[in-house]
C-alpha cells in the first residue's frame, strides 16, 4: 500500500481521483456524504469517468460489486476517517505502521508542514 500524506488541500483526494480514473479502481469513502462530495470533486477537475465511489457500508453490506472490487482493489480516501469510523468514533491514540521501504512500498508528501516535518525527524532519532 502507497502512503500520500499531506495538510488539508494539498491534493491527496485530487490524486486519489486521477488514479481512480486512470486506472479504473474505486475509492473507499466513509459514508454517502463523502462520495457525494468526492463524485463533485472529481466533476469540477474534469474527470467524468471515475468509478463510484464505495461506502463503508456499502462494501459491508455486499451492496457493491464485491468480485470487481475484490480483483482490482481500492483506494480508501481519509483513511483516519475510515478508523474512526469503523470503531464508532472511538479516539485512538496511537496505531502503527510498518515503514513503507520495507514493505516495498512508497510515501508521498504533499506540501508537507514544516512542523510535521521537524517532529518526524525528532521520532526517527529515537529509534
């Protein structure tokens, strides 16, 4: 799984629609609402053949075409959203990762904050 990090409109969902369509895979959203705005987001780019996007419950329910979804994939957008979600909104303080290099896998910043940044340094100092 490839990581894009980034503050609030960087371009993480913009990037996540272009793949969408380029490659024909759907994006895994949080509810209704979400799709909604990622199905306008992807209109005002120009972008008309996205797949739709899936809901949470919708891939739950068996209300999607699982065997499509299952052979090609997904994205998920706001994966933090997705989470929370997913235990009722519970706060989770702490979750691991395993780092992307080892798993042959890729992180993309985008338009990083120079703060993240500095503490990210600070944490791989310690380890």
């Amino acid at each position: 799984m490839n990581l894009i990090i980034g503050g609030r409109s960087s371009g993480k969902t913009s990037k996540l629609i272009k793949e969408s369509a380029r490659k024909q895979i759907p994006i895994l959203v949080k509810d209704h609402k979400r799709a909604d705005i990622l199905t306008h987001q992807a209109i005002g780019m120009e972008i008309y053949n996205m797949p739709k996007p899936i809901t949470i419950y919708q891939y739950f329910h068996n209300r999607y075409d699982i065997p499509k979804v299952d052979k090609v994939g997904m994205f998920i957008d706001d994966l933090d959203d997705i989470v929370s979600y997913m235990f009722n909104s519970t706060t989770i303080h702490a979750a691991t990762w395993t780092r992307c290099e080892e798993a042959g896998k890729s992180v993309e910043w985008l338009k990083a904050n120079p703060e993240v940044e500095k503490r990210i340094k600070e944490i791989n100092k310690g380890e």
